[in-house]
C-alpha cells in the first residue's frame, strides 16, 4: 500500500498557489483549532440569498480496494454558510455543524446561518457559534447584561437546529471558570437538544488549562476535539496531524473525556511552507544588503521613492490528505475505541473518502 509523504517543489514564492483551510496555524501548538484558516490563504468565493445551492446527490468515485470501510456511531463533518452545495446528500454524515454564527464588537450575535439552506440534509444539524478574538471573549464572558443576552440570543438561535456548539479558540488564560459557567447555562438552557464544545487538541492535563477536558466534558453532550494542525502555518514543516500525535491526543481524550462523548476531529486540508519568507520589514542597512547580496544595480524610483525587484528561489514543503492517510487515521482511531468522528470541513476532502465511511446502525 502506498502513502503520501511530503512533496518539495522549488519555484518563485511569487507563483505559488495552493489551497489552504480554516484552521488556525498562527497560534501555538496548544491553541490549535480551525480558526486562524478562516482569515488565511484560501480565497473563497461564497455566494448569498438566492445565489446559494443547497445539497444534492454526488456522484463518488469508486474506492481503492486495498482500503477498509471505517465504520463509527456517528460521523460529524462542517459546511461553511455559502459552500451548502459542498455536501453531498449521499454522504454517510450523522450530525453537521452549520458555520458559523459570529459575535460583532458589541457581544451581539450576528451571521446565524439559515437553516433552510439545509433542510434538505436528514441527519442532525448543529448552530456553530466562534469568537475570534481574545479581548471580545473575555467581554462577553464577563458577567453582566452583554453575556446574559448572548446566552438568550444563542438559545434562541438554537430553536431552529438540532444542536449548538460552542467554538470560543481564544479564551484568555484566566477565563477558565467563566468559560466553563458560559458553558453550563447554556446546557441548562438547550434542553433536550444536543450541546457541543469543539476544544484543541491536547495530549496531557496541563496546568491551569482553560480547555479541561475534564471538567468541560461534564458540561456537553459531545466534545469535538480538533485533533489538527499539529504543525501550523509559522511552525517548521509538518504533518498536519501526524499518526503518533493522533495516537497521543486520542488515548488522553478517550481518558478524560469518554468514549460515549468523544468526537475526534480530523483534517481533510494541507499545508505550505517556504524556506524563504519575503514578507518582512527591514532596516535601511538591511535594504543595502539585499542590493548587495543580490547584486542590485537598476534602482528606479516611483514619484521620486526608490523600488527595485528580484527573484529568488523557494523551496516549498507541503503535507496533505489523501484517502490513505485519513484511512489509517480513522482505523487507528477505531481501533483505540473511539465511536465518533468529524471532519473539517466538507469541501477540502477527496471524493474518495466518503465511500470509506459507515455510520453503524448500533
């Protein structure tokens, strides 16, 4: 059987193109997540209103034969509001977390996505609610009028889906109590519907965490670990999820969170790396370097500034997803125990995986 490796290619950092996610690669290995992606490298054109698709029948190609049917309880996956058409209604999904609503400057929810741009799909489909900012978390986590009515917009929100889920990245470090009491009332408020929290990967307790697998797992029906980006996009070049990394965060999850809880989450995007970064401030002395190192001479100046141009070559390092390695990740997974897994996000995958999939009738 084949697997991927890494794949080096040597060309202008200029020309380079290549699809990236929403994940966040910016933070440090212990704030990994899905949300630094979502300001990144992949241009997106989504559409709005009445422009928007809804799901339908894909056509998949047939698998390879040396591959397992990975079967699991249930199977999570992530559409992007304005990508509805990237789900497939022949896909072997259980739940899919709607993305995202968002939280504006004023702690106010805005951007709830439209559930009937969905009503065709018949599993369960879960509100995404994100916080992309530190200081705008800890303002609304804060007690006082601004979190008691998030708390009610959110609930409200909720009415129409199936499920919430709670994908906060960046709580300040001192926030872990008011996260945790944020969590809980809205667990009190859902009712019978069903509460998830998506939480970064984690291998060991660490101290004073805000993410505590263990005393969050308490106060969610699921917990969506984000077991990617264990190389992101400031660190060396690397997996995005390496097998023994995987093995790591799994063991720890199926310890402290459950296995009756647990949602594993996999990648189904890659990433770049250049040996050169071009995107840098410098110094006058620095520029003279340049001009000297690269044997500069034709300096021409626009409206009396001086600008000159050349080119260098790069080595690029990329890590990708392919049906075998999502196949080993999910056997390896199954094989520990866990019962549930997710994917971010449809629309990154290869076609091939979802005929690699089994939602088991147990």
């Amino acid at each position: 059987m084949r697997f991927p490796g890494r794949l080096i290619v040597v060309l202008l950092w200029a020309g380079l193109a290549f699809s990236a996610c929403r994940s966040s690669p910016s933070h440090t290995p212990d704030e990994t997540g899905k949300l630094e992606s979502i300001l990144g490298a992949e241009e997106e054109s989504t559409a709005s209103g009445d422009e928007q698709t809804s799901p339908q029948e894909l056509a998949l190609p047939e698998p390879p034969p040396d591959l397992p049917v990975s079967e699991f309880r249930e199977i999570w996956g992530y559409v992007l509001s304005g990508q509805e058409s990237s789900l497939g209604l022949n896909y072997p999904l259980s739940d899919v977390g709607y993305f995202s609503a968002e939280i504006n400057s004023y702690g106010q929810l805005v951007n709830v996505p439209n559930v009937k741009r969905l009503a065709r799909f018949q599993g369960r489909l879960h509100l995404v609610a994100v916080c992309e900012s530190g200081a705008l978390t800890h303002f609304v986590l804060a007690p006082g009028e601004v979190r008691q009515q998030l708390i009610a917009d959110l609930l409200s929100a909720a009415r129409n889906f199936a499920g919430l889920q709670i994908d906060f990245e960046l709580v300040p470090a001192r926030d872990g109590e008011l996260f945790r009491s944020f969590l809980g009332e809205l667990r009190a408020g859902l009712g019978n519907k069903l509460f998830t929290v998506a939480l970064p990967a984690r291998v060991k307790t660490l101290n004073n965490d805000v993410y505590d697998y263990a005393k969050i797992a308490p106060l969610a029906d699921r917990v969506f670990v984000m077991a990617y980006d264990e190389h992101w996009a400031t660190s060396k070049p690397g997996s995005i999820a390496s097998l023994d990394w995987c093995r790591q965060v799994a063991a720890y999850s199926l310890k402290t969170i459950g296995a009756d809880k647990l949602v594993m989450g996999l990648p189904f995007y890659g990433r770049t790396w250049g040996s050169v970064n071009t995107f840098r401030a410098f110094f006058f002395s620095g520029i003279e370097r340049i001009k000297k190192e690269h044997d500069i001479t034709d300096v021409r100046r626009e409206n009396g500034i001086p600008t000159f141009s050349y080119e260098v070559p790069v080595t690029v390092t990329v890590y990708y997803e392919d049906e075998y390695s999502l196949s080993r990740r999910l056997e390896l997974y199954r094989n520990m125990g866990v019962i549930s897994v997710g994917f971010w996000r449809i629309g990154q995958e290869t076609p091939v995986i979802w005929q690699l999939l089994k939602i088991s009738k147990e």
